[in-house]
C-alpha cells in the first residue's frame, strides 16, 4: 500500500514538488509543430502547471514567453505578431523570441525604458515534428539518438491527445502488459492486410496469427523486467505452444514516455507531458522502419476521434466513452468502439482526476509499474541533493542512446531470448534509412550486429 504523502510526491509536478523540479530536467513537448502554421502562429501553452505563449515570427524562429506581459500583467497569447517579434494589445510593447522589450511605444521617445525590460523565455527546439521547451534553469541535456529523432522526417508522423487525468496514470497503462488482452479484446479479427495506423490490428512478426487473436486467446503472460541506461525493457510472453511463444518487447523511457510496437514495421514513441496536475497530453511520434508514412492517412485517422484545437476526444466521460452495451456484449470487451485510444482514455480517467494508490492493490503482473515507481522515487530524490538524474546526458552520451528495440514476434519458445533481438536488427538492417542497432543489442548479442 501507498500512502497518500508517497502518491503526492509522484505525481506532483508544479514548480517547488519534487517531481516537477525532475521533470523540468527534461526538455518537454509544448505543441505539435502543426500547431504553428497559418496566418498567426501563436499558440497558448500550459504545460507543467505553468502559463506560456509560444509563437513562431517572421523570421521562422520559435519563441516561447511567460504568458503575463510584464508591464500590467495582460494576456500576451492574444498578441499581435509583427516588427519581428509578439506585441501586447494592451499598450503595443513588443517582445522577440527571446524575451527583450524592443518597443514600448507609449513612452516618452528615446525612454531607455525597453532596454531593461526582459520577460523570461525559454529554449524551444523542432524535433520529429514536435516542438520541445527546456523549462529548467542553466544548460539544457542533449537529446538522445533514439530512432524517432534518428528517422528522416517522411519516415515519421506526430500527433497528440488531451486526457483529463494526471500524468502517472496516463503512462502506467502503457507499461500494463496485462492489460491489453482485457481492455483492447476483439471477439472478431480483422483482415490484417487493412491494419495500417492502427495498434494490435495487425499480424505479428513471423506469423499469419492476428495480434487480436494472441491477446484474446492468451491472456495471462510472463513479463519481464530489466533495468536499461534509458529506463525499463518490459518482455511479455505468451506461450502458444510447445514450440511457439509470442514475445512483445517494450520499453518504459524515463522519465515519462514509453516505446512500444505499432506494427511489423512501425514502433510509436509517447510522451505523457503534465499540463498540470490533473490533466496531460500524450504526445506520440510514429516511426517507420519500412516506407514513408502516410501522413495524410495517419492524421485523417485520427481526426475521426481527436477534435481543434484542443485535439480532445469526441467520445468522453460526457457522452461514457461512446458506451454501447450490445456491442460489449457481441464485439468489444469495453463496449466502447475499435480506437484503443478511447480504452486508455476510459481506464485512467475512470480512476479520478489523481489516482488514490492507498487503495490498490498490486499483483505480480504489475511488477513494471511497481519497479517504474522505484525508479521515479530513485530519480526524484537524486535531484532534490542536487545530483542529475538518468538521461540527462551531455552531447557525446546522448549518441550512444539509440533504439530502444521494440517488437512483437511469434518465435520459438526456447530461444525467444535472442530471437526478439534478430527481429529487431532485421528491421533495421532492411531500413531505407541508417536505423542503429542499439548498443544495448550489441552488448547482449555481437554476434548479431558482426554481419553488418
């Protein structure tokens, strides 16, 4: 059992908590690049329970500003863009990505005024379609080589959700291996030939086996837990039989994201990023390992469920998640539609806006969520004696973090210790792009990456 003191300092994350001085160690996801096209890209962030405009000038540059002008406060995301930089509405004082005051237009002229005038701005970089923010004080970590920041640019999609929940109950269901022969079970398969962008609809890797089928016929897996340099590598098998196991490997990212097989040739990277303490955004960049991703067929896709701006799930607690007991009954285990996304959505938000962890219960099943937890306690307590936490890597360990490998496979039931590894390097090795094998890999098996 948790007690509550125990559950606040995990999830916590506004400026003065413990875990919201770790996450702001890490550069965050602040909006979709998408989001900073058309005629004003200005956009209204909060992330991490605190208020920012982010904004893109003339020049293309990215600039992301507390929100409150600092002359009286007024609200700079309905500012204007112009003269290279945000003006404010109130009195026209101007401000470039980086925060100096350029203008102050009221004042008398040649008032020294603007010159020391700085509202505080933050670091914003592109990466995967993505636009990060470095929230923390002094020189920012490197980004690390994992495959979505490694793939060219049409070899990935990126996206976002809304859910109303805290951050750590979000992630938790993504390193539930459990979980999905429950909450995502199809009483009917699909033609996996029509699976593309959508998870657990297509075959597994070596096998004609529908992957609706594995995880409704095989529902109790043995998972495995191991420490990695990036977080956990969480390996879930199912034995079909004597001879053939389904082996699905994952992995937990600290601090808050996890990576994980869409398909044979896709793998989906997603971050739970805190807006505040009772709401994220999962931010996900879907990486292909075989052509380029069909973008337009990828965002039309989720379109049909994610509404604009907020890119907030038309099916909700307001409407029961599009709840249909006739379907339950006959079609789906949660009666709530074929998008898994919905399911997630419907089981940590089911929990409460914070989840209550003195209440649960805990079972073998949940031993990666139970070592994830250590881990972030581990974490949060380097940081509080003034020591960096885990990834936080300077430019030449960040090459040296790649991968991380991720498959889902029916292989041999002895042996399924190095055939998820060839799954991997195979993928990789057939890549129309430089696709690394994970020192990791090469540390375990060399013989695997000898060939190359």
């Amino acid at each position: 059992m948790m007690s509550q003191e125990q559950n606040d300092l995990i999830t916590r994350i506004g400026p003065t908590a413990p875990a919201g001085k770790l996450m702001r160690m890490y550069w965050q996801p602040a909006a979709l690049a998408d989001e900073l096209v058309g005629e004003r890209p200005v956009r209204a962030v909060k992330l991490l329970g605190q208020h920012f405009v982010l904004f893109k000038d003339e020049q293309g540059r990215y600039g992301l500003l507390d929100r409150d002008c600092p002359h009286r406060g007024a609200d700079l995301a309905f500012g204007r863009l112009e003269q290279g930089g945000l003006r404010c509405s109130f009195h026209g004082w101007l401000f470039d990505v980086e925060g100096q005051c350029l203008e102050t237009p009221a004042e008398p002229p040649g008032s020294p005024l603007c010159k020391n005038i700085r509202q505080r701005s933050y670091p914003v970089v592109e990466k995967g379609g993505i636009l990060w923010a470095w929230l923390g004080d002094g020189a920012a970590p490197a980004f690390p080589d994992l495959d979505c920041f490694t793939a060219p640019d049409t070899y990935t999609f990126a996206f976002k959700g809304l859910i109303e929940c805290n951050w750590l109950q979000a992630l938790e269901v993504g390193i539930d291996p459990a979980h999905a022969s429950f909450l995502h079970r199809f009483f009917e398969d699909e033609d996996t030939s029509t699976a593309y962008g959508k998870q657990f609809r297509g075959a597994s890797a070596d096998s004609e086996l529908p992957m609706t089928k594995v995880l409704r016929e095989y529902d109790r897996p043995i998972i495995n837990v191991e420490r990695t340099e990036y977080g956990l590598r969480i390996i879930a098998l199912r034995e079909i039989d004597a001879e053939r196991t389904h082996v699905r490997v994952t992995n937990q990212l600290f601090p808050h994201a996890f990576v994980i097989p869409m398909s044979t040739e896709m793998t989906i990277t997603q971050w739970h990023v805190p807006v505040d303490d009772e709401t994220c955004y999962w931010y996900a960049i879907f990486t292909s390992y075989g052509a380029p991703v069909d973008r337009a067929k990828m965002r039309e896709q989720r379109l049909e469920l994610y509404e604009l701006p907020e890119y907030r799930s038309r099916k909700n607690k307001s409407n029961d998640y599009g709840f249909d007991p006739r379907e339950q009954a006959t079609a789906t285990y949660t009666g709530m539609g074929n998008d898994i996304n919905v399911h997630d959505q419907w089981a940590v938000e089911s929990m409460g806006r914070i989840q209550d962890r003195t209440r649960e219960h805990l079972g073998q099943s949940d031993k990666a969520i139970i070592q994830y937890r250590r881990l972030l306690r581990e974490q949060i307590e380097k940081v509080a004696g003034g020591e960096p936490p885990m990834l936080f890597l300077d430019p030449a360990e960040a090459r040296s973090v790649q991968g991380p490998a991720t498959m889902d496979g029916i292989g041999p039931t002895r042996g399924w210790e190095t055939y998820w590894m060839e799954v991997d390097v195979r993928r990789r090795r057939n890549a129309p792009w430089a696709a690394p094998v994970p020192a990791d890999i090469v540390r375990l098996a060399p013989h695997l990456s000898a060939a190359e």
